[in-house]
C-alpha cells in the first residue's frame, strides 16, 4: 500500500512562525529534526502511548517525551494527584513533607543512593556531581566517554578524540577550553584506554561518569566486564565511579542500571521517569559523600524551585505505579517484541541491521556489524535512517528523530500498538 499522505499544514504553519520567536523554533535542538530532515511535527496533546499533533494526526509514540513518559503520557493517576497537588500551591521554597516521601521512594529503590538532592533537570543533577566528585577527592580530572551526553555544563560538552586518550576540546563555542581541559574521553566499553588514562593521570583523577546503557549514541548496552572493571579501578586509584542514569534510571529496572546489572556506583544522577513528565533531576550517593553538599557540608547548590510540591508528586506517583507487579515485564516483554518485530522485517527486506533492548529502552542501527561505542555507531547508514523515520512518521509512528537516539516504550503500549507499528515497519522497509 502507497503511504498516507501526511497532512501537516498546521505544523508548517507554527513551525514557521516559531522560526522568529525561538532559535531554530525549539527550545531544545534535537526537536528540530535537523538530522533526519523534513518537517518537525508540532504536538498539541498526547495522552496514554500516542502523540496528537496540531493537525489531528495520531501517532504511536516511541519518544516519550525523551524518556519520562513511561506510565504512559496523561497518566490518569498522576494527573489527579498533580490535580490535587495544585490546590495546596505550585511551589513553596521551603520544606514539604513529600520531599522526604520522594527521597525514601529513591533511597529505597537505588542501591547507591542514601541520601539525595533533587533538582530540575538532568543538565543540574549531572553538573552537580561534578562538583560533588572534586569537592569530595579534592581532585579536578574527570573521564568521560565519547557519546555519553551528561547535559550541557561546559566540562561536558566535549567529545573523544579518535581512540587514543586526549585532553578534551569544546564541542560548542562559548565553552572556555580551560572548562574542558580536566575532561578526559575514553572509548566506551574500552576498559584498557580508562587503564591507560588513569596511568597517566596517577592521583589526578576525581571520578568516571558514564551512561551504564548508552542512549545518546543510539543504544548501546555495556559489557559486563567494562561495568566491573570500572568499579574496580575507581576503587582502586581513589576516585568516584558516577552513574548518569538520568535516561536508565526507573527505566530499565526498578532500581535502575545499577541493581540490572548488579554493579553498585558512589553516586548516581537521575532525571526524566523520576519527574513523571514534570522538570525533576536528582542526584544521590553515599551519605558520607553527600554530606559534602551545602548547607550540611561546603559545596555550594541550590535552586529555587528544587523539590517543588507538583514535580515530587508526579515523580512519587511514577515511581508507585511503576513498583506494581509486572511493570517491567510489561516493558520488557513489549519491547522486545517491537525490537525483534522491526529487526526481522528489515533483514526481510533486505536491510543489514543490528539492535536491541533492555526493558523499555531499545534502538537499532543500519549497519552489518555489531555496535559497542560512538565511533562505531557513527559508521552507521544516516541517510537510511532520515527516509525510515520520514516513512514511519507518514505510517503513523514518531520515533526519536536521529540515529543517535534510544527508542522508549511506557506502560500504556500494548500489543497492539507493537503489531500496528511492526506492520508499519514492513511497508517501510520496502521502499528504502
Ligand atoms: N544525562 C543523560 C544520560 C541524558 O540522556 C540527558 C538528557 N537526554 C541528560 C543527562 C540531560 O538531562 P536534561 O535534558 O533533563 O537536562
């Protein structure tokens, strides 16, 4: 069957004037749809697994609102106790009691965490660590690896060198190199180059942040030995070892990467599902490590709208629905059913791909070999993946919309959606 014509004249209309107002129309880059190209659709509601955009057209959605959606959009349980919440004011600037709710839910569920501090974005839990990691070792160094995005603090804005372990550069103007200059990149699931750095920077280094399933370079799962091997040489040489579960976090297990894959970091940043689609970040760890922060210990944090009363109500809401019984079955079942349905009707088509899921996380590459970090996922066919999205989109589907975005699933997807969305990957397939 011919694609649906896609009708996006209201779209269009917004996106062009929005041209005007905002840089590029967005308030975030990737919305833009610079990389697969093509008109960006403009939403004007969603609610359970689907987008609504502002000409009527219906999508199943694979964005979830870039992760925290994952009760589903609209919520009926989050909305009446944000409903509820709204009453008893938007925000307060001083202490509420649901502010100790949300952190116990968090301590309970995160094996690292003993204690927490909520912000309102994962740009603020991740840029907050960092500080808490060199205020905490006294130390300045920092690796990161390529392809792991931690939001926009200067330090972070840097990507690897090719292979070999360099002092970084800026990847954005207006990043002064002096910020970037302790940043040091290593190659993801290469434990040998982080061996290599350490040596060179001998008690220099004050930790190692990563994604502990990557899911800004597409989605990339760790080995198993580079999580451990990870934690041993933190340990070892004195330095931190930070999850950026900022993505992975409540979404891939109950208590995130780390209790998945058993593996227990100092300290741990959160975002997105822990917000249940209102702006909350978190960060948390150790109590002895913690304690550092202001006003328990010396280094300085703070936000005005911090534990807000809506955002730690829909957060605690997300996180009770989500601790149900068959939550992350759902997810997983679903998602891996989604995952295999489009892998096989590619390579029935003749397409070469590799991908997978873990839990409601999942994306694939058009590339005939197996993918372990950035450089190797960038050897992947871009232009494809820009026709697949624009054909999924007429089929009636949003997926992320870059090669170099993980794909989430809520719990309002069901099985149907899967087997809509499948069939719509067949017809697609064809025609690439
Ligand atoms: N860390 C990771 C792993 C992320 O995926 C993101 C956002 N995609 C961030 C940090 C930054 O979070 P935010 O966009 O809420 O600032």
């Amino acid at each position: 069957a011919a694609a649906p014509v896609l009708n996006t004249a209201e779209s269009e209309r917004i996106f062009a004037e929005a041209q005007d107002l905002l840089p590029g129309g967005v308030n975030s880059p990737v919305r833009a749809f610079k990389s697969v190209g093509g008109q960006p659709i403009v939403f004007d509601k969603v609610k359970g697994a689907y987008a609504f955009d502002a000409d009527g057209n219906k999508y199943v959605d694979y964005v979830g609102s870039w992760g925290p959606a994952i009760v589903g959009h609209a919520n009926d349980e989050v909305n009446d106790a944000l409903k509820a919440a709204i009453e008893k004011g938007s925000s307060f600037g001083a202490p509420c009691e649901l502010e100790n709710t949300m952190a116990k839910a968090v301590i309970e569920r995160v094996p690292s965490v003993e204690m927490v501090r909520f912000v309102s974005s994962g740009t603020e839990a991740c840029l907050s660590v960092l500080r808490l990691m060199r205020a905490y070792t006294g130390n300045e160094k920092i690796i990161k690896f390529s392809g792991c995005y931690h939001g926009h603090a200067d330090s972070f804005l840097v990507q690897a060198g090719s292979g070999v372990a360099t002092l970084g550069l800026p990847d954005s103007p207006g990043v002064p190199a002096s910020a970037t200059a302790t940043t040091l990149c290593a190659t993801y699931n290469d434990l040998d180059e982080v061996k290599a750095i350490f040596e060179a920077n001998k008690g220099e280094i004050a930790g190692v942040i990563l994604e502990p399933v990557v899911g800004n370079s597409g989605f990339i799962p760790p080995k198993k030995e580079f999580l451990e091997g990870l934690r041993e040489i933190t340990a070892k040489e004195g330095a931190l070892l930070c999850f950026d579960e900022v993505m992975t976090g409540f979404r891939i297990a109950k208590g995130c990467a780390q209790e998945y894959f058993g593996i227990t970091p100092d300290l741990t940043t959160m975002g997105k599902v822990i917000g249940g689609g209102l702006p909350v970040g978190a960060y948390g760890g150790k109590k002895e490590i913690m304690q550092t922060v202001a006003p328990a210990g010396p280094m300085y944090q703070a936000g005005t709208l911090s534990g807000n009363p809506l955002a730690m109500t829909a957060g605690i809401k997300t996180l009770e629905i989500l601790a149900r019984p068959g939550a992350y079955e759902h997810l997983e079942r679903i998602t891996n059913k989604l995952i295999n349905g489009i892998m096989d009707a590619a390579r029935e088509a003749g397409h070469e791909v590799t991908g997978s899921n873990i839990s409601g996380m999942f994306g694939f590459y058009f590339n005939a070999n197996p993918v372990n970090n950035f450089e190797e996922a960038a050897t992947s066919d871009a232009e494809k993946f820009g026709r697949w999205h624009r054909g999924m989109l007429e089929q009636g589907v949003y997926l992320a919309p870059s090669m170099y975005e993980a794909g989430f699933t809520s719990l309002a997807h069901t099985d149907e959606d899967i087997e809509f969305t499948i069939a719509a990957a067949k017809e697609v397939f064809k025609t690439l």
